[in-house]
C-alpha cells in the first residue's frame, strides 16, 4: 500500500485535547476520529488494528469451547425489569422508545438477553454446559468519557455467558475463561495480571480484573511483584489444572482499590514485594451463580426429574480498548516510536524510499521488494511521497509497522538496510528479511 493512497491522515503535532499517549496517537496518526463525545469513527489504520485483535480474541474464545453467537445492540427494556437491573442501571443506561412507545435500550451488557436465548431452547441438563459468546458494540453512558477509546460511550466488547448444572461445574467454566485470557493477551505481547476484583452492576462473589500495568491506566492496583513470575504453560483444560493455575495466582494478594485493605496487604506482603501502582483493566470475568436465571426462570431438567436454576458467569474482553492499551505499553516516549506487536500490526513493513524529482529508482525498489512480500503474505507500507527524509522516518515511526526498510541514495548490492523499527539497523539480503518476518508471524 501507498501512503499517498491510503487513508492515513496524519496531524503535524500532537492534538491539545488529548491528556494521554494512546489519544494522542490515535488522533494524530488518523486511526479514529471524534464523532461525538465518548463516541468515535473507527479509520483504516485502527480498524485494521482493532480487528486483529478480535481475531485473536476469538481464536482463544473458540479453543476453549466457547460458541460464537450475534446479538443486537438495541434490546427490548421487558428482559432487564424481568431482572431487575432496568432501574438498578440508572443514567449509564441509553433509553430509547421506538414509533410504538416500547421502552428500548442500547446494550450495556447482555446477561439478559441472553439468559432469554437459553432459556427459550435449553431444557436439560444433557445439553450443559454452554458457552456462549458474541463480539458487539457497547454504549454506557459514561459520566465523563475520557482518554478517547479507553473510556468512552460507544465501545467494542467481547462478552461471553456460561451456563452450567451445578457451582463446581460452573468454576470449570470460569477457570476455563481464566486461562483464556491469560493465554489472548499474551498473544497481544501484554503481562495481564488477574486481580480479585468487586463485581459491581454485574453481581455475584467470584471476579477477577484482568490488568496491564500502566502509569496512565485508571485501575490502582495492590499487588505482590511475584504474581508476575507465575507461568501457565503447562496449565490443561482439566478440572484439576484450571483449579490450580487460579490458586498459583490468588497464592499472591493482587487487588484493586476497591477491594485493598491495608492490614491485610501489609500482613501477607513483604515490604520488598509491595507494589502499589495503577494499570488498565483490559477484561473482567464474574462468576453469579443463580441471580439472572432465578429471576429470569431459566431452569433445566436434572438427572431424576427435578429442575434447578442455571449456573451462570460473565466474561468482557475490552477489544476497542486493547488498542489503546497495547499503545500505552509498547510507546516509546523518548524516542517517540511506537512498535505495535506483530500479532496486530496494522503493517508487518514499512518501507522508506528516498525520492527526489529526478530520481525515482529507490520507489522501483519499494515496488520490487513489495511484490515479493505480496508473494510471501507480508503486508507492506511503502512512503512514495517526496517528503524529506527525516519527516518520512518519524511518521512511519508513529505508524509503527514493526519493521522497517530503509532505501537510501545508493542501495549496497543484494544488501538492504533493514530493522526492528526503534533498533539499530542492519545490512541484510531480501530472502533473510522475508525469513525473519515469516517467522515472527508464524509464532502468533
Ligand atoms: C462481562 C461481560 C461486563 O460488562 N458483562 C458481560 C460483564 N464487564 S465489564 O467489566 O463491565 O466490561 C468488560 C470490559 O469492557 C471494557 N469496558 C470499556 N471499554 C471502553 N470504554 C468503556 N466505557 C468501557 N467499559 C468497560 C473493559 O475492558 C472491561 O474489562
């Protein structure tokens, strides 16, 4: 792709409004724009950005069993009185009447509406458990949206429900989405940190945050550094070794605000284990039991002729947000370069060719290296402007394809100066530059 046709629009300078990197970037490389506070235009750059990471999202979703369904954004206000959370969800709550007067609403979340699907088709205990999932817009209506899409009104969600015959079978499922979730941001190059958390509008006594440390991110966090060594490789999607993964992790108090005590904090971590910082909360998982499906009578068959409530959890993924949370980890303030993991790059490559008006060669090279990338399925960025030098590296840099290709006036042979954007570049030939990309994209 050239830059020159793509729809990139890129500002000269940082915009004023916005208080932290991620809203900068975004803003000022053109991946979303503004269309109403708290409420965005997703552009090429970050839509392409956003929906890799969807993909991964739901790779993880469906290893682990989960069903991709699609429900609506607009629901009807019947299902919510039937819970009881259409008064209890106050102002955040979009209402909306339609041409008959009915009281709708646009979907803050879907437990709900989806304890209306299972309990219309689901009437034994033979068909559970279910694990239901969707990847759908969002709309609260945030007091004081801020920090563009980490915040906002308007926002992509996965939310997946389970549904199960007893608790012990139902934290098999939780546990299951536990591990899920580690494994989903490790794809995105993330350290996430499960922390237990309140469950707040949603309901029930079992949640975990899922958070990135991050200066800029809204969640304080209490936590012993060592919960960071925990590894899950070896974790398998058993009773057993689900239970003892989450048990490797709650071994290390790991908390957020609302639910820090001091006393306790103080008392189970050493001093020199203590941290006390903030982060980002990129998804949420709560564990309900019988709250929606008591209320909304979403009953099966038991083996022996009885019928008992459903089992039931929640689990949010904030897609929208992972983009600005992954920008918030990986920008490189000093040298103001950011380098997206190649898992969701919008790039794989840029390529930088030195043009002047009388000398076009370095673009016929752009274009030679391109095809052959084109053949190798590696998706390239070529700057064919006549910008000077300098400003064509410093944008790219803030496009932040992971790699870069520089061409230069004199071009040494076979050889190419190539590198990791932010690093020192090397000379190297174009198979073992497609070699390495190749590989890299391979391990996601
Ligand atoms: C779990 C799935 C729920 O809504 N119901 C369905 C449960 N949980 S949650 O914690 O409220 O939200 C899940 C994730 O969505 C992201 N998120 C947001 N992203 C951007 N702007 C917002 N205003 C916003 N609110 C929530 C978060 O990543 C959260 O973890």
């Amino acid at each position: 792709m050239y830059i020159s046709k793509s729809f990139i629009p890129i500002l000269k300078n940082n915009p004023s409004e916005a208080k932290i990197k991620s809203h900068q970037l975004m803003l000022r490389v053109g991946m979303i724009k503004q269309s109403s506070a708290g409420i965005y235009s997703w552009l090429p750059l970050g839509f392409k950005v956003m929906k890799k990471i969807e993909e991964i999202v739901r790779q993880e979703q469906n290893k682990i069993g989960a069903q991709e369904i699609l429900m609506p954004t607009i629901q009807s206000s019947e299902i919510w009185k039937e819970s009881g959370r259409y008064e209890d969800y106050g102002e955040e709550m979009l209402r909306i009447k339609d041409r008959q007067n009915r009281e709708m609403l646009y979907g803050p979340t879907n437990e709900e509406l989806v304890t209306d699907i299972f309990r219309s088709s689901v009437k034994s205990y033979k068909s559970l458990p279910q694990l239901l999932y969707h990847i759908q817009w969002k709309f609260r209506d945030e007091i004081r949206p801020r920090f563009g899409i980490m915040r906002c009104r308007e926002f992509y969600m996965k939310d997946a429900y389970s549904f199960d015959i007893s608790d012990k079978e139902a934290i098999f499922s939780y546990n299951k989405f536990f591990l899920s979730y580690l494994k989903t941001f490790k794809r995105l190059d993330l350290t996430a940190i499960p922390m237990a958390a309140d469950t707040g509008p949603i309901g029930g006594n079992l949640s975990h945050e899922f958070i990135i440390l991050a200066e800029t991110g809204e969640s304080k966090i209490y936590t012993d550094k060592r919960i960071f060594e925990v590894e899950n490789a070896e974790t398998k999607l058993e009773e057993n070794s689900l239970e003892n993964l989450r048990k490797k992790y709650e071994q290390f108090y790991s908390v957020t605000d609302d639910k820090f005590n001091k006393d306790e904090f103080e008392s189970k971590v050493s001093e020199k284990n203590r941290l006390k910082t903030k982060g980002i909360e990129v998804g949420h998982i709560f564990y309900f039991g019988d709250k929606y499906s008591k209320a909304m009578q979403a009953s099966v068959d038991l083996p022996g002729g009885k019928k008992d409530f459903v089992k039931m959890g929640s689990y949010g993924i904030g897609v929208s947000r992972l983009v600005g949370a992954i920008i918030e980890a990986k920008y490189d303030h000093k040298n103001e370069i950011m380098k997206w993991p190649i898992s969701v790059a919008p790039y794989d490559v840029s390529i930088i060719p030195m043009i002047n008006k009388n000398d076009s060669s370095a673009l016929e090279k752009a274009n030679q290296i391109n095809s052959q990338f084109i053949k190798n399925g590696i998706d390239a960025i070529i700057d064919d402007t006549d910008e000077n030098f300098s400003s064509k590296i410093k944008k790219m840099n803030l496009i932040g394809a992971p790699y870069q290709i520089i061409l230069g006036k004199q071009i040494d042979g076979d050889l190419l100066e190539f590198k990791e954007t932010g690093q020192e570049a090397k000379k190297i030939n174009l198979n073992q530059i497609i070699k390495i990309i190749k590989e890299e994209k391979e391990k996601i």
